[in-house]
C-alpha cells in the first residue's frame, strides 16, 4: 500500500478523486431520474369525418341511382342466389337492383328507404328451425315486429324459402308481408312459398314468371332495348346425340337432377 501511494504525486491523487467524485455524482443523479414519473402528452383521436348516415344503404342507393333494394335472409346460401338472380331479372327493364345482406343494414336506418323516389323491397327470406328467422335476418326482424315504423309510399314483395314438413311453414315471410302492409306499405304482388320439402326451385320460377310481369305494370316499367344485354348464341348441329342431352335450364337450382321434357 504505501508502494501505491508513494508512486503517486499530489496531482495524481487529485485527478482520481475528481474522476472518483463525478462517478460518484453521475451514479446517484441516474437513480435519482429513474425514479421520476415520465410524463406523456395525451392527444385524443379524431373522429372520422361523416356521419353514420353519410354510409347508410340509403345514401348508396341515391348516390348509383337505383330503385330496388332486394334483402335476402339465408342460412345456406339458397335465398341469396334467389336475390340476386331477381337482381338480374330486373336488368331486363334497365333497373339496377341493390342486394344486401340485412345484416348489414341498420335496422334504425331501415325505413329511410322511403326517402328512395319510387322505392321498391324485395325480400327472398327462409324460415329456420321451428319459425325463426336465419341469424343474418334476426335484427331486422326483431325491429320490425317491436317497432311502429311508417312505411308510407313504399313498394313491397316477398318470396319464402320454407319446408312443409314443419310446423311454422314459411312463417318468416309470411310475418314480413303482414307486418310491412300493416306499417304502410304496399304489396305490389301476392306473397311467394316455396317448398323446399316437395320442389322449391319450381315454386320460385312459377311465382317469379307472374311476379315480373305484374311488377313492370305496377310501376309502368317497360324492356330495354339495350342490344348489350340481349344474350348471344350460337347454332351447332350435332350429327349424333348422345341419349344424356341435358334438357334442364340453365342456372336453376337442381335443374340437372329434376330434368324438365
């Protein structure tokens, strides 16, 4: 030890107690902030420009000019592919259908469809289990039926996908075309019923034939004489036949199976 200090002069020892000393001070000033709080500046989020109603159905409808608003209400898919072929019938007469899924529409924002000049509801809605509607058709359903909306001015038809073999056949689309009528609106055709226990795709096209017509005369509707949605086909004769010559129609559900002459 005394080796140490004699090896050292007054200057040395002086910087290694001022080195000594600022470690010192540097050790305790670190623990000292480590402790402080730190201190965030919060800036609350802005909300979104628009409103709810700037992204309503309704503001769609009037923003693509369309007339028809086609609600389907389906468990496995069947009223939905019904929906947007009506959609396609309707091309014919130069309308452009709106097809959603009700789930999607807020069940408050429902009746401004009477804002909508000359508006027209279809529903193509299934009855599940023993008489409730599917889960996507649940909200509107329960809207309707707890509340006293004014339907005023609209235009209404409704085809039901149900299944005699149960209780409450078809018991959800017999519920929406009563209970639109007693809000208000009127019913432009006599309420569809498919039977999915006996044939339900022949019960849709029997209702849809006298369906169309009686709507173009309801709304003075009349075919477009757009050439582009004429279809095109072409004749080939085939000099041998097979004897399985499909004689179905084209995009009928189990056309293939149940083979009209």
């Amino acid at each position: 030890m005394d080796f140490l200090l004699d090896s050292f002069d007054t200057v040395d020892l002086i910087v290694v107690a001022i080195i000594g000393a600022v470690g010192i001070y540097f050790f305790f000033k670190y623990r000292s902030d480590s402790t402080v709080q730190t201190q965030h500046n919060i800036v609350p989020l802005q909300k979104e420009a628009g409103s709810k109603s700037d992204k309503s159905y309704v503001n769609r409808m009037k923003n693509e000019d369309r007339q028809v608003l086609i609600l389907f209400g389906s468990q496995t898919g069947t009223a939905e592919e019904l929906a947007g072929r009506l959609a396609k019938d309707l091309v014919r007469y130069g309308k452009k259908a709106l097809v959603m899924d009700p789930e999607e529409v807020d069940p408050e924002d429902f009746e401004r469809i009477i804002e909508i000049k000359n508006p027209l509801l279809i529903l193509c809605v299934a009855t599940y289990g023993e008489g409730d509607p599917t889960d996507n058709a649940q909200q509107i359903y329960e809207h309707l039926q707890n509340n006293d909306c004014d339907f005023s001015g609209l235009r209404f038809a409704v085809f039901g996908l149900g299944n005699k073999t149960y209780e409450h056949y078809n018991a959800v689309g017999k519920f929406f075309d009563q209970r639109l009528e007693e809000l208000g609106a009127e019913r432009v055709f006599e309420i569809g019923l498919g039977d999915d226990d006996a044939n339900l795709e022949e019960d849709f096209m029997r209702w849809r034939e006298a369906f169309l017509p009686a709507l173009a005369q309801s709304f003075g509707w009349e075919i477009s004489n757009d050439g582009g949605l004429e279809r095109q086909y072409r004749l080939e004769i085939i000099e041998e036949p097979t004897a399985n010559i499909f004689t179905g129609e084209y995009g009928r559900i189990g056309a293939y199976e149940r083979q009209r002459p």
